[in-house]
C-alpha cells in the first residue's frame, strides 16, 4: 500500500519512538506521530478511522462529538471537550489531509503550549481552515511564540480568537511582530490578557503596520497611560481596521485626549467600544473634539463610564452641529438624563434621522454648585473704603465707651439697619469669627486683621486653582506630545514622501511641505503624475522632478516600482540605513515667489534644496562702473 501524505516528516511533531509492544494507557509517553509502517496501512482510510488510530497512538480517549460530526459540516466545535496536549496531537493528525472543515473552535480545552505546538504544524499542511478558535487554553508565551511563527507563513486564516491565554507584555511584541507582515487576517481577538503600557506601544505599532486587519478586540486588558496614548498614535495612521473594542482597559482622560486626536485623522473606523473606561464628562468633551472632524465612525459605545447628563448633552450637540457626523449610536446606557436632553435628541434626530441614542432613563440633573457668597470681611472693607469711613467711624454709635468691643445683638442690628449688602448668613459668619469664645461680645478690633488673613487665604486660593489649571493644561500638552512622538516611531520611516498638499499661509506666503506616511498618500503621488514623477523612493533624500523632465521607466519587478504598497520591504532588504525623518518645515521657500522644485534622481544620495527658477534668469548689466585708471 503507498504511503498517504501524513507522515513524521510532515507533522515535524517527534517526542520519541513509540514501543512496539506496549498498550495504550499503560503509563508510558507514547510517540506523538504514527509510525511509518501504520501510516502505509492507513493509506485511502478515512479521517474517522485515521482519527482513532491516531487517539490509540497517543493515547487518549476519542471524541464521540467529533466523530458523529466529521464530514458533516465546514464547521467543527470542540470546545470545552477537555482534549489538553495529547488530544490536540490526534485531532491534528486527523485533520492535516482534511478539506472540509473551515471553522475549528478549540475554547477552552487545556491545550497549552505543547498542544498548539501540533495544532501549527497542522496548520502547515492544512490549507483549508480559516477560523481558529484558540481562547482559555493557558497558552502563555510559549503558545504565543508558536502561534507568531505559523502567522509568518500562514496564508488560509482570517479569524484568529486568543482570548484568555495570559499573554503578557513580551507576547504582545511577537505577536504584533507576526501581524506586521501579515496581511490575510482579518479579525483578532486579544481580549482577557495582561497587556499593559509596552503591550500597548508594540499593538500600536503593529496597527500602524498592519494593513489587513478589520476587527480587532483588546478589551479586558490594562492599556492605560502610555500604552493608551500609544495603541491610539498607531489608530491614527491605520487605514484597514473598522470595528475597534477597548472596553474595560481604564483609559481614562488620558487615553480619551489621544483616541480623540486619532479620530480626526482615521477615516476607517465604524465601531469603538469605549465602555467602562474611567471616562468623565472632561474626557468626554476631549473626544468630543475627535469627533467633530469624523465623519466615518457610526457605533460609539460610552456605557459605565463616569458620564453625567452633561456630559451626554456634550456629545449630543456635538452630532448636531456636525453636519457630515455619520454616528448612528451612541451607547450611555447607565446615564440619567433630564428634559433639555430629550428636547435636544429630539432636534438633533430631525436632522440625522439615523440616530439612536441609548440612556438610562430620565430624572437626571446638572450638578450645580451652590453660589459662593463673597467674603463678608471683604463687603465691610470695600463699603468703607468706598465711603471713606474706618472702622470706628462706623461702630462708634454702638460703641459709647470706644472699647472696640460691642454686644452680639446690637452689632448684628446696626450691620442689618446699614446699606451694607450682607444677608442673615454672612452675618452670622461674621458674628462667629469675631466671636469665637461666645462671650456675646463682638471684638471688632479684629475686623481689619481677619480680613487681611481671609484676603491672604483667598489669593492662596486663587493660585491654587491657577496651578491646578497650570497642571492639567500641562498634563494635556504633554500627552499631546507623547502622542505626535508615539505616531512618529509607529509611522515608517521609509514611508516618508515629501507631500505638497500643506496649508497656505493666509498672507500669501510660500507653501509648506508635509510629510505624509507613503501608505496613504500614494495614491495622491499617482493622480498627480503629470506634475511629479517618483524615480526612486528607497533613498534616504527625495527628489522632485520638475515638469517635463522625463522619469527613469520602472519595470514591475522592480523594487522602486513595489515601494508604494511595501515602503518597508525596500530598505531592509538593501540593507540601507535607517531613514532619517526630514523636516516638513524646512523644505518651504522663505522669499523666493518662484515654484520650489526639486529632482528626483535615483543616484543622488544628498538631500538638495535648490530652487531653480521656471526660466532661466536674465544677466544683468554690472552696475558698478569701470574704475577710471589714476594717472
């Protein structure tokens, strides 16, 4: 009989040479593959009987569901079977010749480290599965490392679920290695790990870089902070991803100030799921400003965040004022909100008739904080000085002695009978202070002192909220800037063209280059072919040709001609040096009204800034006169 296709070679899954003699269950490791002469005796057997030779090689108990099961369906669940290590190497001897299934579910089978180890090498000669289902088996980094390693090579899945595994942050780096050059998958789930900030920075690199995912799920890890910040800088410049899941990671304000800066440049996204977040209504608004220049995303959930009914009101107004807004759900389903609310959702569905907006209920209110009273010290002193009286002055008719000391009651009329505007409370607050014994006296000797205290307590106030201003207004710049450094190391460097497509200053002045990640400009480069030509774009300078110069052909294997789609493939595989980032700022003319342009030569390797004029300029007459010659 010939041999079949499963083989030890082809598994590549050797643990040792089972013994001839022994049964199975007898207490010894048994041979992880089918010996060779078994395997020419199951050539033109069927997967079911290949499936039971292979449980009784290794050893385990075989499944009845996937037997009554096998063949009939694309798709195979297994999970919560219990299989562990061993009942993942005879599934995957079973399954390495199978064509028929395309969905595996595997959740939740203790399979570990040692069982996707055979479920990989599976995935080598099997082509056809293009679901896998990997959550809650303990895979750690050993099955993360696996599973980095098969996506480098794997061209069948599109759905990969590793939920639960315990991947920490340096899984999240191989994997976001792996997922970098690997285009086919189209959603990932990571959610339940313990990523955290470096975990946030390698997914964000990996969303910059990745150009085939479009659903991908982080939520119930820790990306706060940093990695927050970072996972949103890679948002920015992705350009495949629609539906985006960050519940239950603690955001915060933080992270809301840098997803609302990502949302003014994506223009993919369809769904964000920012539920339980630590969001508040400030958080709210700074995403809000993200969401007044997106005109793409159309599921936003904020459900058990720190919301109130402003900050649902904020959101709201924001849709109705934005015109090309395209949010068809808002989700604040835990947010009491009040009349002016639904009278405003009202308004707001007249004019994008699309929307729906879940809330908790009605019976919310907007905190208000009580009006503060001014400084009773202070009224006293600024109607004396307005009137030019002092103190005595005022008192003296109560005071007949001129000891400064007077009853409670008699102080207490005389301030009511006077045109000073204080009401019963300040009075009372004013009684207890200079009455601080209850002797029934007033002292107000005192007067002038405790308002210079209370004045020197309030400026010590007011600084204190410039401060605090001062910090979250600083708190804010530095995110900001922690967010435009994390969307300059995600974007690639190789990927940088010089893009003419800066804002013009309004006096008329020169105008100002960009620089714009290559993946998203390309196509900008191509519809503008009769202005420019790109020769070469591996080199670290770039040219640009001037209008009716002739650019060198490309041929399509060539590597100049792939850089638009693989702008990074290009310099590693010459072994360039990394590509230094050049200055969009230094590239616009200071005074010269003439058009800036610049070649594009493929040989030339030195940025030059020439700025040759469209024709050539016209000598000019010396105007220095000949010296006449001293006699």
């Amino acid at each position: 009989m010939s041999h079949t296709s499963l083989s030890v070679e082809a598994l590549c899954l050797e643990s040792g040479h089972c013994a001839r003699g022994e049964e199975p269950g007898s207490g010894e490791e048994w041979d992880t593959d089918l010996e060779e002469d078994e395997v020419a005796e199951s050539s033109g057997v069927s997967a079911r009987d290949l499936y039971l030779q292979a449980c009784q090689l290794v050893g385990v108990v075989p499944v009845s569901y996937f037997l009554r099961n096998l063949g009939c369906n694309s798709n195979l669940n297994l999970n919560h079977h219990g299989l562990g290590p061993r009942g993942a190497k005879a599934l995957a001897i079973a399954l390495v010749s199978d064509v028929t299934i395309t969905t595996l579910e595997l959740e939740d089978n203790g399979l570990q480290a040692e069982g996707v180890k055979y479920l990989v090498e599976m995935l080598k000669a099997n082509c056809t599965i293009q679901n896998l289902n990997l959550s809650n088996n303990h895979l750690q980094s050993a099955g993360a490392d696996y599973i980095s390693r098969m996506l480098l090579d794997n061209i069948s899945l599109r759905s990969l679920k590793l939920s639960g595994n315990e991947f920490r942050e340096e899984d999240a780096k191989s994997l976001s290695d792996a997922f970098s050059s690997n285009y086919r998958v189209r959603e990932l789930d990571l959610s339940h790990n313990e990523f955290m900030e470096k975990g946030g920075e390698h997914l964000g690199q990996m969303l910059a870089n990745n150009e085939g995912l479009e659903a991908l799920n982080l939520s119930w890890n820790r990306l706060r902070m940093k990695g927050a910040v970072a996972l949103c800088a890679g948002l920015k410049v992705n350009i495949t991803l629609k539906v985006l899941d960050l519940s239950w990671n603690g955001f915060g304000n933080e992270g809301a100030l840098a997803l609302g800066e990502a949302l003014k440049f994506n223009n993919t996204l369809l769904h964000l799921d920012l539920s339980s977040n630590r969001i508040t209504n400030e958080g709210a608004g700074m995403l809000c400003k993200g969401l007044e220049a997106n005109d793409t995303l159309k599921v936003l959930r904020l459900a058990y965040n720190s919301l109130t009914v402003e900050g649902a009101l904020a959101l709201l107004t924001v849709v109705k004022n934005t015109a090309r807004s395209a949010l068809e759900e808002i989700n604040i389903s835990n947010v009491l909100v009040n009349e002016t609310f639904l009278q405003l959702l009202e308004v707001t569905c007249q004019q994008h008739q699309g929307l729906e907006v879940l809330y908790g209920g009605v019976g919310g209110f907007i905190a208000k904080k009580p009006p503060q009273r001014p400084d009773p010290m202070k009224v006293i002193q600024d109607y004396l000085d307005e009137r030019k009286l002092r103190l005595w002055d005022f008192f003296r008719k109560i005071d007949k002695d001129g000891s400064m000391r007077v009853p409670v009651s008699e102080f207490r009329k005389a301030v009511q009978q006077s045109s000073i505007p204080l009401d019963r409370f300040q009075i009372e607050e004013l009684v207890q202070r200079l009455d601080k014994d209850r002797t029934g006296k007033v002292d107000y000797r005192g007067l002038a002192d405790t308002r210079k205290q209370m004045m020197r307590d309030h400026r010590r106030q007011l600084r204190k909220v410039e401060s605090r201003q001062k910090k979250e207004k600083q708190k804010s710049e530095r995110i900001l800037k922690t967010f435009q450094s994390a969307v300059e190391a995600v974007t690639p460097r190789s990927s940088m063209v010089i893009s003419p497509g800066g804002a013009k200053d309004e006096s008329g002045g020169p105008r100002h280059f960009s620089a714009t990640p290559l993946s998203s400009w390309h196509h900008v480069v191509m519809s503008n072919s009769s202005r420019f030509s790109v020769s070469n774009l591996s080199s670290d300078h770039v040219h640009v040709t001037p209008t009716g110069a002739q650019p060198t052909p490309l041929s399509a294997s060539s590597p100049e001609a792939h850089s638009y789609s693989q702008p990074n493939l290009l310099s590693e595989a010459r072994g360039s040096p990394p590509v230094k980032a050049v200055s969009a700022q230094g590239l616009h003319s200071t005074s010269n009204p003439e058009v800036c342009s610049c070649n594009l030569s493929s040989g030339s390797n030195s940025l030059t800034r020439s700025r040759p004029a469209l024709t050539p300029p016209k000598r000019q007459a010396s105007k220095n006169p000949k010296k006449k010659s001293s006699k």
